[in-house]
C-alpha cells in the first residue's frame, strides 16, 4: 500500500523538494494550498497535476494555518500517514515588523495543526520545522541539548511550536518530531532570503540589468546546507519507530561577506564594486552566529550532507543566471493555474 502525506507549505522552498522527494517514493502527496491574488504554485509547477487527471498523485487544498477547522476537516478527509508541517510566514527580519502575524502562523499554526491531529483521532506521524534560529544568541556549535534563546519573534514563534511538538508527544503520545533545521538554500530559496537575494543581484549585474545590491550585516556566521538533502533528513525522521528531535546542519560556517565573494566570484565579478550597506536590512537584535552539530542525525538516522556553502553559492548563481537567460530569450513563460 502506497502512503499518503500531507505537507503545509507545499509551495514554498521545503515544501517543493519534499513532495518531489516522496512523488518519487511512490506517495500520494497533499497540499496545503493558501489563497492568493496571485498565482503562488510556481515552485511545483513541475509536478503539478491538472484536478482533472485520474489517479493523480499530488492534490492541493485551500487551506490556511490560522484555520483549525479547515486543517481538522482536511486530516479527517484526506487521513494522512505522515504530516509535515513546514507552513509558515518564514523571514526572521520580516518577523519583526510583522510580529503578531507571525506569532499566530509559525507559532499558533503549528498548535492549530497538533491538535487538528487530535481532534481529528487520525493516526499519523507529525513533522515540525523547527530552525537554528531558536538557538539565537546561545554559543556555537549548537546541538539537540543547546538552551534555546531566540532573537527574533520568528525566533520566539519556533521555539513555542517546539515545545508544543514536544508536549503533544508527551500528553498525547503523537508520533510527532522536531528537525531543527540550520539554514539550507537551492535556486528555489525566496527572493528576499540574503543568499539567494545575493545569487539573484550576481545574474542582474553579470547581465547589466542591476548595478547596485543593497545588503545589512556582512558578519553574521551561518550554517548554510542545500535544500534538498535536507528534506531527506525530514522524511526520515518520520521512518523511526520513535518520535525524536533531530539537528539538521552541515557543521561548516561562513560569514555573509565570504558567501558574498564566492557567489560574486563564480560570475568573474569582484564584490566590493557593486555591495553597498544599508541600515534597513539590520535586524533590531542579531543572531551572531549558527554552526549545527548534528552527530545525532548522522548516528541514528544515516543522515550526512553532501554540498557545502561554497558549492552551494556556485551553483545557485549558475541557476540564476540560466533563468534570467530563459526569461530574457523568452524561453520561460510562467504557467497559469
Ligand atoms: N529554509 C531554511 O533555511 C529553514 C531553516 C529552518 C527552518 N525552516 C522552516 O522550514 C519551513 C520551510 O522553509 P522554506 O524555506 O521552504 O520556507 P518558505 O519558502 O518561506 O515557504 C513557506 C511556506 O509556508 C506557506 N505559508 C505561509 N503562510 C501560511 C499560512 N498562513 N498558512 C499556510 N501556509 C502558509 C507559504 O505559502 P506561499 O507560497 O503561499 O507563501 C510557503 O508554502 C518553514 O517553516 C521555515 O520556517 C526553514
């Protein structure tokens, strides 16, 4: 028998790889789909299946985190054997200027989902996505038995859908598991995220199209992996016979300033001439450095990473370079649904 899964967040980074990774496992893979004016279904165009074609294996739902009937009617219809919830409004320096919406999507979302599960009386596993950025402040490396001390309201919202994780476990006994996630990036990482902000301006200004790109804190030290092995870490946390939290990071480190040059570099350019600071994209409190351990989820779950930040910065300016190419030739034309 096939399995069946429903990932919120389908449409966003995580979400496209992950349903990839489980299409190709032979699953029939939900999605949480949020209304939008415009169309938000373009990282899984790829695998997109019209509601007219039979047995199809990906189905997308109207939904939303802030509504828990919604997600109980559709837990009860759709009666999933693993849930991954990676919906969320994701930007930590968005979360301070939205910090109550915030609050109610990553945070409360993911308490809405828990206990959809429970109302609902379904037995599945639940995945949550969890991120270093709970760590905020506390000392690198950071593993599973790191105090938490978040930096952010994003920071704050994670931290208060782990302990909910945690505690749904405990009272209810859910199969349910946190990833703590460190960042990880791909040519389908937002728009707005530093590293593919970066690879995005490298294409413009290689194409002459940009001239300037505007950036804040060049110090911050990150962990930065590559999406889609680190949506094989998810699925295999839901392949344990036990409910767990796993740390999910690469171990190296580099600053914003040295992903910058490599990315700069893989275009023959020369960052300094084209980086300029501005004050706007300082987060009112920083997170100083993020650096994972994750010798648990190499020992129990066979999980190791493959690319490192330098690979990974080359390969999504050649990513970003190959798209703006296709849409300036006309190649690429955005597809309606
Ligand atoms: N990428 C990382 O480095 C990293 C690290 C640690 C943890 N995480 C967490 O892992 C998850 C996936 O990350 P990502 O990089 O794939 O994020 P992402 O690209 O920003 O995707 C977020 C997803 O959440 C959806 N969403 C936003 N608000 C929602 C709402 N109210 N109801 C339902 N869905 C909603 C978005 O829908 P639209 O497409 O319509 O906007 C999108 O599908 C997130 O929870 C993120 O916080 C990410």
């Amino acid at each position: 028998m096939s399995k069946t899964a429903l990932i919120s967040g389908v449409t966003g980074q995580d979400g496209s790889y992950l349903a990839e990774l489980l299409l190709s496992k032979g699953y029939t893979v939900h999605g949480l789909l949020r209304r939008s004016s415009s169309f938000n279904t373009e990282r899984i165009d790829h695998i997109y299946q019209e509601p007219q074609d039979f047995g199809r294996a990906l189905e997308l739902h109207y939904a939303d985190l802030s509504d828990g009937v919604a997600l109980v009617n559709l837990l009860r219809d759709i009666q999933p054997d693993e849930v991954y919830n990676l919906g969320a409004q994701s930007h930590v320096r968005v979360s301070f200027d939205v910090p109550l919406y915030t609050g109610d999507v990553t945070g409360l979302g993911a308490m809405r989902l828990l206990e959809a599960v429970r109302a609902s009386g379904i037995d599945t596993r639940v995945y949550q996505a969890s991120s270093s950025e709970m760590f905020g402040s506390a000392p690198p490396p950071q593993n599973e038995l790191t105090p938490f001390h978040p930096r952010s309201p994003y920071g704050c919202a994670k931290v208060f859908a782990y302990w909910t994780t945690v505690n749904y476990r405990e009272a209810y006994g859910l199969h349910a598991t946190n990833g703590i996630l460190f960042n990880h990036e791909s040519p389908r990482r937002g728009e707005t995220f530093v590293t593919r902000k970066i690879t995005r301006a490298v294409a413009r200004i290689h194409a002459g199209l940009q001239k300037k790109l505007y950036l804040g804190n060049l110090d911050a030290v990150r962990d930065w992996g590559y999406a889609p092995e680190y949506v094989e870490a998810m699925w295999l946390m839901l392949q344990q016979d036990e409910p767990d939290d796993y740390v999910v990071a690469t171990g190296q480190s580099a600053t914003v300033r040295q992903f910058l040059a490599a990315a700069f570099a893989a275009a023959g350019l020369e960052w300094t001439d084209y980086v300029r600071y501005d004050p706007k994209y300082e987060r009112p409190s920083e997170v100083d450095a993020l650096i994972g351990d994750a010798g648990k989820a190499r020992e129990k779950l066979g999980w190791q990473p493959v690319t490192g930040w330098r690979e990974l910065a080359e390969l999504m300016v050649r990513a970003d370079i190959e798209t703006l190419e296709a849409e300036l030739s006309g190649a690429r034309v955005r597809v309606d649904r």
